[in-house]
C-alpha cells in the first residue's frame, strides 16, 4: 500500500510539474503594440499564460516566464479572414502555413451558400483534428437547399422545403454557426426566390445568427443585387454583409462613390449593412457564373460577358477537372490553339464542365476561373469605406493569389506603398472590426483576457509575394504567430503545433 502511494505521490508530482511548464507563462517586451481598436500604437509588456492574455503595459519578468524581444516590430491581434475557402482539404495542410504566414489566426468559412453539413459534425472533427489556426463558419444556403431539394433544385422552394431548410439551419445555429450564407449566383442559390431567402433570414435573425451574401450579380444587375440584400436586412432585422464587393463591369467601373452613398443610407435607415473587400482587381468563381441564364449555348451572352465582364485573355482556368492540361491557359490561349472563337471556345469550355459535372457528381470542384474584372479606384474606395472589412477569398490549393497573400498585401500595398490607410486602421479592419461584424468574441484585441491569437511582424518588410505567375509564395515579414497561446509559426515555417479551436457565434 505504502509503494502503491509513493508511485502515486511522484505521479501526481511529475503531472503538476508537466503542467506548470505547458502553463509556463510569455512575456513580450520591447514591441510597439497595434492593439486592433485604432487606437495609437504604444510600447508594452504582454504577458500570456495558457491560452489567453492576461496582461499588459510595464511589465516585470516572472519566474519561470518565456521572454520573447520583439524590439523593432508590432505586436498585433491574429488577423480573422473574413471570407475563407481555406477549408478545403484543410486536412491535407493541417499546419495552414500559408495563412500564418500572413499573420492570419482565424478563417471564417462556410460562405458562398456552401458549408459543411451538419456543423455539429464538422466541428467534432476538427476538435479531434485541430488545425493550426481557428475556424468559424456560416451554414450556406445552398447547402440546406441540396438537402431538401436535392437534384430538382431549379425552381422555387415549397413551404415544406423551406421549412426543413429552417429547421436544419436552427440546428446549426445551436451549434455554433455565425448565420446564414448565401451564393446567389451560383446553384441552387440562383433559383431561389427573394422570399425564401428572407424566410431563412429571419431564421438566421431568430438564433441571433447573421447574414452574408455572394450577391444575384456583381456586375449587370449589380443595382438589384444591393436592393436585395438591403432588404433581407430591413425585414429580417439582422446585421447583413456583402461579400467581397467589387464593380465587376467595365461601364460601371469607378462608380463605387455611388454604391457606397447607397450603402451609407441604407444604414442611417437602421440596416446594419458591412462589406468585405479583398485587394486584387480579379476574382475566382466557376465558368458558368458569367451566364446567369445558365444557357451555354447563348453566342450573344458569351460575347457580352468577354467584353464587358472581362476579356479573352484576362480569364484563366484554375480547375478543370474534364482535362486538366489546360490548367493555367487563358480562354485567349485556348482559342488560339483550337483555332476558333474565343466565346465559342467558351461556351464549348462551360458545356464541357457541365457534362463532366452531371457524370461524376462525386467530384467536388470540377472548373474554377480567374477573371479579371476590376478597377483599382473602385477596389480602393471600398477597402477605405469605414464599414469594410479585409477578406482573402482564398484557398490553400488553386492558382489565385490572394489565398498566400491579401492580407500581407493590405499591409504592403495598402500601408507602406500608398499610405491610404494607417497601420493602426488596417489592423483594425483585420481584426476587431472584423470580429464585430461577425460575432465573434474575445477575439481581435489585445486586452487581458482575450484569446491569444497574436502576430508579430515587421512593418517595414511585410509584403505579399503570391501573383499570378507564383500563386503559391509565402509571405515575408512575419515574425512570430500564436494562436490561443501556442507559438504556430517563427522564422519562416510552421511550428507544427496545431492548437485551433472552434469559433462559435457571441452568445447573445
């Protein structure tokens, strides 16, 4: 009995010694903090212990503390990509190198109307499987809507189809989701009725969930499209946000003074209406998203969207599983090999998709497109818009730069080259703001008892180096990156600690 005690007594002794050192507290001096409020930068001591925060300003070595010198740099909250595709075979990255990178802590996913189903679920598995940064996530609309629809999506809902869409949207919402997400130009979502969105928004409302939306158009009926979501925010009584806004037609380029004014008003009408914005003047969708009548066989539509949407030579394949060779050739580039017309080659390209589409559904992604389709004036003014937030759009594998870059671009471009924001208003943007506007908590400042989602970095070298011709680079700059107090990325690389956690909705 006597030695059964001893072995439990030096057990017990050895496990509290392992625990005081995980518990081991950091402390930072010597860095210029960039608390994420906008408030003036200033020089502190933060100290973390576990996974949270607990002090800052003058302060003393503790025994036992990890010092960290961050003399010459900024300390900043974990920047939260507002809209992120960087889910996608996350399994495969588990160390999401290229967001840390970038100083990147959280991604906010399940947008465009698509997310994993049920939430419950996917959360379960990323808790035994953590990653090494934070995920939130919406519930996409069209995800609910490929569960009580199924194939037979193109035609309006049936109140007993939007009832189980409710339904499961309620349960996702108990579950953690931020809200609601639409892809209303993408199917099924194009094929929904204003009302059965507004329905699900109020749903959304109810749970003290959110709202965000890939808009009917970004470019032709663009004025509708804000109509819309203005109005989903009026009836529905919640906080209402655009994804990745942006002007993407030529005759309309510059007019994002315009949008903005109509945005402004609708919120001194009451509706709690933001935006995100990511900087680069092309986007990543599918081939068929230029069509919105979805006929591939329309010469005039086709003809339309390479002149005024964007061009030949400025949409470039991504994904294409019917014959991969042409991954990375523009429509131009393969026109020119064929010998045909370019919008021709186009449609020919989208009838292709379709068809490989409809004979192996099991396929997740069979094309994706980089079109070219902005205005650097325009993306300007909505990344200045107060109301806006930074988000990548990106994802860890695909052929557009903004996955390995935007947020490191905001920084160099935005920051240093321009100087049309400060650091203090950019890391706002990236962090308490967008934490705000989604909902999310303890998250996005450095105050005591936050989460210890922090970067450390230069601000005279940060800089992306992700571009078309070299997607996947890996920013510079960085320092250090922590996330809930575990030290993820030094000296280029990942630390291969993975201590992410789930992020749910504020509590009301």
């Amino acid at each position: 009995m006597t030695r059964n005690l001893s072995r439990t007594a030096i057990a017990l002794g050895l496990s509290l010694l392992m625990s005081s050192t995980a518990l081991a507290s950091t402390l930072i001096v010597g860095a210029r903090m960039v608390d994420g409020t906008g408030a003036p930068s200033r020089a502190v001591s933060i100290r973390l212990d576990g996974d949270r925060i607990v002090a800052v300003g003058k302060l003393a070595r503790a025994p036992g503390d990890t010092v960290v010198d961050a003399s010459g740099l900024v300390l900043a909250p974990g920047f939260i990509d507002a809209h992120s595709h960087h889910d996608r075979q996350a399994e495969q990255t588990p160390d999401m190198t290229p967001l840390t990178a970038q100083g990147v802590t959280t991604i906010v996913v399940g947008e465009d109307g698509e997310s994993s189903f049920p939430l419950k679920t996917y959360f379960a598995g990323l808790e035994k499987a953590p990653l090494a940064i934070n995920v939130a996530s919406y519930t996409g609309h069209g995800s609910l809507r490929e569960r009580a629809m199924g194939s037979d999506y193109k035609r309006a809902a049936t109140p007993a189809e939007i009832a189980a869409m409710q339904a499961d949207l309620t349960s996702d919402l108990q579950a953690g989701s931020l809200g609601l997400s639409t892809g209303l130009e993408y199917d099924p979502g194009i094929f929904s009725t204003p009302a059965e969105v507004v329905a699900l928004a109020k749903t959304a409302a109810a749970g003290h969930g959110r709202y965000i939306s890939h808009l009917r158009s970004e470019d032709v009926k663009l004025d509708a499209a804000i109509d819309e979501i203005i109005a989903i925010g009026r009836e529905a009584k919640l906080p209402v946000q655009i994804s990745h806004l942006k002007i993407a037609i030529v005759d309309r380029w510059g007019q994002a003074p315009q949008l903005l004014a109509k945005l402004d008003a609708a919120r001194a009408q009451g509706v709690d209406i933001t935006a995100d914005v990511y900087p680069y003047e092309y986007w990543q969708s599918n081939l068929a998203v230029l069509l919105p009548e979805r006929d591939f066989n329309d010469l005039a539509a086709a003809r339309f969207a390479l002149t005024k949407l964007t061009t030949p030579a400025g949409m470039r394949l991504a994904v294409f599983a019917p014959d991969p060779s042409l991954v990375g050739k523009t429509i131009a580039d393969i026109a020119a090999e064929r010998g045909a017309d370019p919008a021709e080659t186009y449609l020919a390209l989208t009838r292709q998709s379709e068809a490989y589409h409809l004979a192996h559904p099991e396929v997740d992604r069979v094309d994706a497109v980089i079109g070219t389709a902005m205005t650097g004036s325009d993306i300007d003014a909505f990344i200045g818009w107060d109301h806006a937030v930074i988000c990548s759009d990106g994802m860890t594998h695909g052929l557009h730069p903004r996955g390995f870059g935007a947020f490191a671009r905001i920084l160099r471009v935005y920051v240093r080259e321009k100087q049309t924001l400060t650091l203090e208003q950019a890391v706002h943007k990236m962090t308490a703001q967008t934490a705000a506007q989604l909902g999310i908590a303890e998250r996005g400042t450095i105050i005591p008892g936050a989460f210890a989602d922090l970067v450390l970095l230069d601000p005279a070298t940060v800089a992306d180096r992700s571009d078309i011709a070299h997607p996947n680079a890996l920013a510079t700059g960085i320092a250090k990156v922590w996330v809930n107090g575990v030290l993820v990325f030094q000296d280029g690389q990942a630390t291969g600690a993975r201590p992410g956690a789930i992020v749910r909705k504020a509590a009301s």
